[in-house]
C-alpha cells in the first residue's frame, strides 16, 4: 500500500493485485491490535534495531524514515501518540485507523485494487515485460512490478510465501526462511508447569556456544504449555539461530535486588515467617503458581520449618531466584512468527531503489527481503521506507519509458 500510493503520487498509473477481500489484513493484528506504527527514534537507535543486513537500509531510512512515517499517517487525519520504548501508535488505539487512511489514500490516489494473486513473471532479455495473474490472465502492458507480498507468517493474513517463489524465478536466490520475533520451545517440565504465568519486572538473557550472552533485558514474558513467550522472549529470538548451537535462558526473577540486598530480603521474610512451612513462606517471594516449582528446583522440602533452613539452602534459593535456567529446543513455527527472518539476498537488490539486480523493472520490497528488526514498531518501519523507495523510483521508471 505504500509503494502503491507514493508510485501514484508521483504520477505513475497503478494497479494494486490483493488476494486478500481486505486490504491490510495483516497490520489489524499488529501491536495487540493497536498497531504499532514506528518507533518515534534517532539514527543510531534505528540502525541498532535491525540486526541483520541494517547497512542495506541506510538510504531507504534517510529518505523515509520515522518521522516521515509519522508525518505521512497525520498528513491523512491520524493523530499519533509515542509510549514507552519510542513506540508510536494511533492515539485511538485501533489499528484499524492506520488500515482505513491507507485504503482512502489509495482510493483518492486512483490506485486500481482488483482482488486476485500473481502465479508468474515474464521475463525477457533481462527484463520484466509481463506478469501472469490468477484470475486476471496475463498483464502485458506491466512496465514495473514491486513484489511486496510480506514473508511467511500469519499466512492467513495472506503472507503465504508467495512472493519467495516469483522472486526465485526471476533468478534471485533466496536465504532460508526461519521466524523471528517468535517464542521458543524448552522441555523443560517446569514451563508446563507454569502455563499462563506473566513474569514482569524480570531480567532474561539468553546463553548460546562457548557460555556466550547473545541476549540480556528486562521486561515481560509469559510461560505456555511449550515453552516460553512474551516480549522479552521474541526479542530474544531475533539474535538465535538453532541450526548453529544450542541455547539456554535465564531469568532473574529479582533484577532491581543485588544478591546481598537479595539475601537481607529473605533474612527479613524468614525472621517474620520462622514457623512456616517453607512453601508457604515463599507466597511473599514469587507468585503462588511458582511456589511448588520453586521448591523442586531449590530442593527444600515443602513442609520444612523456616528456621530449620540452613545458610547453604537459602544460598540455594538466593541462586534460583536471581538465575532461574531453563534449556530451549528450537522455536514456534515461522508460520506463528511475528515476522520472517530470511528471504530475498539484500545483495541482489539495488538499496536506493529497490530495483531487482536480477530483472529490470523488477522492484522487491519489505519482509521480502532478508531484513527484519526487534519489536518495537521496527518492522513496520522497514515496510515503509522500502515501499516508499520502491514506489518512487518504479514511478520513475514508468514515466521515463
């Protein structure tokens, strides 16, 4: 959509091809369904959010970056509200706003939306005459294409994976697709264990080869039935990579307390508690649905009176709670991924135009491309920028030829 509206602002006679009834199926979901549009940053902060292929981005950023982002969504009536982190939503909170300006945009733009799906490139002497659609037959008169199918998450929202193929047919090579911004797998009993649980205020960072942090923040997570999930655990995700090395995470369930502020807290709560049972006096310490793993993990049994617990026990807990470990297998499938990780090798694409170094006239654009960023209104901020660019410049092409 925002290829399509910058291509016909600059002049260029667009048809949009969605194969989806809607368009914008995918951006309803974003951000909880608030949308996360951008995050409201510098610079520095914006090429440190992307951790792979980010010099690639350079000159889509500087041509169209945040603030432009924010400027182009108030131009068309919505009014924008930064929260925490610099992250930038509608101020009604509904991401249905962000979808609604865009589609009028389109509409007053004259952009053509017909509802079909492209099956085929036609490429001849290296360049793009031609492209094969659905339901709509062969469109020969195509004098630019800009691909923007999404990658291959959420693929009910319609990002199916289509757009990898008809990029690989034109001769580009594609980098093996896996999820990022996804949650992790453990078989680790205790996550079953914990289902449901919401951890905020703790500290994950996650361990790969040679005892190497690859990861390190605090925030909020959640325990599920196969492991774990939340924000911290998908931003987490972005820096993994299963097929290289094994990963462990770890958790400090009491970040703002240093081991020795740490262990004056469980003198106090044991001096006040020293008849209790020691399960029950871990009720003040952690929520009551971690209690009975917290016992099996610091190996106390649950009926001993807190003033038999000996120094070297309550070492053990000080331990457990500032570094709760849990082993992870792999990731959720790409298919449950926020966004994909992989795609079209950046180094076959022109970065100030989006242009397929592969096929002239061929424009590639957003989760496509192997790029993709942490959370934080990031990913979307990509979409954007490389739309944008992609639009000028196959607007430029159609009105020079």
């Amino acid at each position: 959509m925002m290829a399509a509206i910058t291509a016909a602002r600059s002049g260029a006679e667009v048809l949009l091809l969605e194969p989806n009834e809607k368009v914008g199926r995918k951006l309803y979901i974003t951000g909880k369904g608030r949308c996360n549009v951008t995050n409201n940053c510098v610079g520095e902060t914006l090429m440190a959010s992307i951790p792979r292929n980010g010099k690639f981005l350079y000159s889509a950023f500087s041509r169209f970056g945040p603030a432009d982002t924010m400027a182009f969504f108030e131009g068309m009536g919505v009014r924008l509200k930064t929260e925490r982190g610099h992250r930038v939503f509608p101020c009604s909170d509904k991401a249905a706003d962000i979808v609604d300006a865009l589609f009028f945009e389109l509409r007053r733009q004259g952009v053509e939306l017909v509802q079909d799906r492209i099956t085929g490139l036609t490429i001849e002497d290296g360049r793009l005459s031609g492209v094969q659609a659905e339901h709509g037959g062969e469109l020969k008169d195509c004098k630019a294409l800009i691909l923007a199918t999404g990658g291959a998450s959420y693929p009910h929202t319609g990002s199916t994976g289509d757009g990898y193929r008809l990029a690989q047919s034109a001769g580009h090579s594609i980098i093996p697709i896996r999820g990022s911004l996804v949650p992790l797998e453990s078989d680790d009993s205790c996550c079953a264990k914990l289902q449901g649980l919401s951890l905020r205020n703790v500290e994950l960072w996650v361990k790969g080869e040679k005892d190497r942090t690859v990861f390190r923040e605090q925030g909020e997570l959640l325990f599920t039935h196969f492991g774990l999930s939340g924000p911290l655990v998908l931003s987490a995700s972005a820096h993994m990579n299963f097929e290289k090395t094994n990963y462990t995470a770890h958790i400090d369930l009491k970040p703002a307390l240093d081991e020795q502020k740490l262990d004056a807290r469980l003198l106090r709560d044991f001096e006040a508690r020293a008849n209790q049972d020691y399960a029950n006096a871990l009720g003040g310490l952690v929520p009551r649905s971690m209690v009975s793993v917290l016992v099996e993990r610091t190996a106390i049994p649950a009926d001993t009176k807190v003033h038999d617990i000996r120094k070297e026990q309550r070492r053990k807990l000080l331990e457990t709670l500032k570094d709760f470990s849990i082993s992870l297998t792999g990731m959720r499938p790409v298919e449950e991924a926020v966004v994909t990780c992989g795609g079209v090798a950046v180094g076959e694409v022109d970065p100030k135009t989006m242009e397929s170094k592969k096929a002239k006239g061929l424009f590639i654009a957003g989760e496509l491309l192997d790029l993709d960023g942490y959370t934080g209104g990031f990913n979307l901020q990509i979409a954007w920028s490389t739309g944008y660019v992609a639009g000028l410049a196959a607007a430029e092409r159609v009105n020079r030829i």
